[in-house]
C-alpha cells in the first residue's frame, strides 16, 4: 500500500511524480499506479480501474483514427451526421456546467450550507469537460487543426465558434479556481471574481451548445430558441446528480464516514428538494416539447412519432426522472442514503438517454423529406463509437479517484459559531 499525502500545489503534484519515477523506473511506476487503488476504498478503485480501462479504450481509438478514420464510425454523408459521440459530448459538457451551477450556490450566490460539494463540484467540473473534449476529439479525426483553423478562420458569426472559445475560458477558469480552493482560498476579492466570471461563462457556454442546435433550421427537432433554455435548466440536474453520487462514493456509500459538514448537508432535505425541483422542470420541458412535437404536423418532426414507441423513451420519463422526482419530494425518502444514490444514478442515465434521443433522434428524419420518405433513418454505433463513448467514463472515473486521493475534495471554510448553530439546527 502507498501512503499518499497531500501536496499543497501543482508544482508539489509533479515534483512528487518525477521523483517517484525517477526512482523505480516505468513499469514500477505503472505497478504503484495501480497499487494506488488497493486501499479499501470505492474512490481508490475507482483510480485502479478507469486509468486501466482508459489506456486501453485510448489505444483503441487511436489505432482506429490512424488506420481507419471516420470509416470506424457509423456515420452517413446523407443521413446521420453526429454519431453516438456528439451526445457523449454534450453530456459530459452540460454536467460539467451544472456542477459549476452547483458550485455557484455557495461561491457566488451566498448558500454557505451548500459549502461541503463546492471544492467537488469543482474538480468533477473540470475533468468532465475533459472527457467530453476527448470524445470529441476522436469525434473530428483531426482535432489539432483547430490550432490554425480556428484563429485563421474566425467564424464569429458560428454559434460553434463561440460554444469552443466560451468552453476554453469556462476550463480555465475552472482550474484557476479548482487551484484556489486547494489554497484555502474561499473568500477573497480574486476568489470571489474567478467564481462569478466561471458561472458567467458557464452560462454562456452552455447557452451557446444549445443555440448550435437550436439555430438549424433544417432540423425541425433541434430548432429554436427554447433549445438554450433547455440544456441550461437540464445541466443544472446532471450537475446535481453527479455531486449526490459522487460525494456518496468517496465514502463507500456511508453517511457516517463522511466528515461533520458534508454529512449534515446529505442528512438534510435542502439538497434533495434542489434535486426534485430540477428534476421536477426537466420532466415538464421534456414533455412539453414532446406535445409539442407530437401535435404538429411540420415536416421534419416525424421522429418525435418514433421517439414515443421507444422503450428507453419511457425508461427515462417514468423510471429515470418520475421515480426520482417522487423520491425527492417524499419526506420519507429524500433524507435516505439508497433512495439518494439510485436518484442520483437513474437521473444521470435518463439524463444520457436523452441526450442521444435529442441529438441522434433529430437526424433521423432525412432533411427536406419529412412525411415524403416511408421510413427513418436507422443509425447504430460502431465499435469505435462505444470504445470513445466508455473512453469518456473511465476518464472521469481515473481523475475522480485520483483527486479523491489527492486534494480532499470535501474541505470546505470554516464557518462562525452563529453559521454552525444555523447548520446544526437545519439538521
């Protein structure tokens, strides 16, 4: 077993790594990597497993970017474009946002109970953003054009153009940040700046996904204005998801390993009840806009038809999100560990499920065509497609066990007696 302690920054991180394999060489190196994972934790094996899956799902994609290419995905010139990993990616970049919307309850908008997942929510923030940026990278074959293409190209006038440079701010304000509260910095004047400009930009960013879609109009499914509006409020929900998972997972699934202010904030019913009411406002967006589509009789909305007689279609209505929602309002429930987690792990599924419907599921009409086609188009992901998309998973499982170890991710600042009556009498 390695004993790790924390190192105080970045510099630290990398000095300790050098010197380790400085001195036992690569492959002891690799061996204590994976020995990392040997403590009796969820977290440490969480490590263990995603940087092993990660290395061979990487090898994998890559050798079929190199040898194949776009032949690797199931991608028609005529028919769908955005494959298995546009959602992958969408999905990773909107939680990502919702877990920095999270972290703005307390960093921006004052809601110090909500102090004990800021530092979490931070860094899962970050490394979501990754996987997401990683997929998609797979997804455009040649992702270091963009070095040249995009500053020579300037595509001001491209909503994509502005979701890539609104992201890359969101990124670095993420780490700045992330780097802040490693410092113990919660509450200065530059702390309290980079937190506002990160929620800012994470508006912005994820508003600027949604206006990619929403602006095409040659995709009835996609198109409008609601679409921004829609992946804004269904961020915040993955975000929400996420943290109540994953700070139950750091601890093995047991409140009472959990230290004393994170522990008080899971046995109270202010985190559940955020979670219902999200929950609560992406069932009513999600069934709005499937009335919506099923009622009208615009060319090109046929698949909304097809959407409805999918099985995981209602697998994310009624288990997904309805099963959760009541859950999360029902008093004699919202407060217990198991009813927590599934909430939390049925919520980021429906959460995925949807994501591939909105983005796949708007693809399947042939464009210009509509009810003058007899059939939809048929569309299923290719191996190489399935490897990113598990690609994407195990990095978020690597680095989440890693910071686990590492930076202790549920610190939080110290509050006055006043504040930890509040809390105590919330609890």
């Amino acid at each position: 077993m390695i004993a790790i302690k924390q190192p105080r920054d970045f510099a630290e991180v990398f000095r300790m790594l050098g010197e380790l394999y400085r001195e036992v060489g690569a492959m002891e190196f690799l061996r204590i990597s994976l020995n990392l994972g040997r403590t009796p934790s969820v977290a440490g094996n969480m490590w263990k497993w995603g940087l092993i899956g990660s290395l061979i799902t990487f090898a994998w994609c890559m050798y079929m970017e190199v040898a194949e290419g776009h032949r690797a995905l199931n991608m028609l010139s005529d028919g769908i474009n955005w494959g298995a990993q546009i959602p992958t990616y969408v999905f990773f970049a909107l939680t990502s946002s919702g877990l920095t919307m999270i972290a703005a309850m307390p960093m921006v908008f004052g809601f110090k109970q909500f102090y004990p997942i800021a530092k979490r929510c931070i860094w899962l923030s970050i490394i979501t953003l990754g996987a997401g940026f990683t997929v998609l990278a797979f997804e455009l074959g040649h992702p270091f054009r963009m070095l040249w293409a995009v500053p020579t190209g300037l595509q001001v006038m491209s909503p994509m153009f502005w979701m890539g440079v609104f992201y890359t701010i969101d990124l670095a304000l993420l780490i700045i940040k992330f780097y802040l509260l490693w410092q113990d910095d919660w509450d200065s004047g530059l702390s309290h700046f980079i937190g506002t400009a990160s929620f800012v930009a994470v508006i912005l960013a994820s508003g600027m996904l949604g206006l990619l879609f929403g602006s095409m109009v040659m995709r009835p499914m996609w198109y409008g204005s609601f679409t921004s509006i829609y992946f804004m409020l269904t961020a915040a929900l993955s975000g929400a998801a996420m943290i109540v998972l994953s700070a139950y997972i750091a601890y093995g699934f047991k409140r009472e390993r959990m230290p004393e202010t994170l522990r008080r904030l899971a046995s109270t019913d202010e985190l559940p009840k955020v979670f219902a009411t999200l929950i609560g406002i992406a069932l009513v967006m999600i069934l709005t806009r499937m009335w919506t589509g099923l009622w009208s009789n615009l060319d090109g909305l046929e698949g909304f038809h097809q959407l409805v007689k999918s099985p995981l279609f209602h697998f994310e209505i009624w288990i997904g999100l309805a099963v959760p929602f009541f859950a999360m309002m029902n008093p004699g429930t919202n407060r217990k560990v198991g009813w927590q987690v599934a909430s939390a792990v049925l919520v980021l599924v429906a959460m995925y499920i949807n994501r591939y419907e909105f983005i796949v599921g708007g693809q399947v009409v042939p464009m210009f065509k509509g009810v003058s086609l007899n059939s939809l188009i048929a569309y299923t992901p290719s191996v190489t497609e399935w490897m990113s998309i598990l690609l994407g998973f195990t990095i978020v499982s690597m680095f989440y066990g890693l910071g686990e170890k590492l930076f202790e991710l549920s610190a939080s600042p110290k509050l006055s007696a006043a504040e930890e009556a509040t809390q105590a009498a919330r609890a």
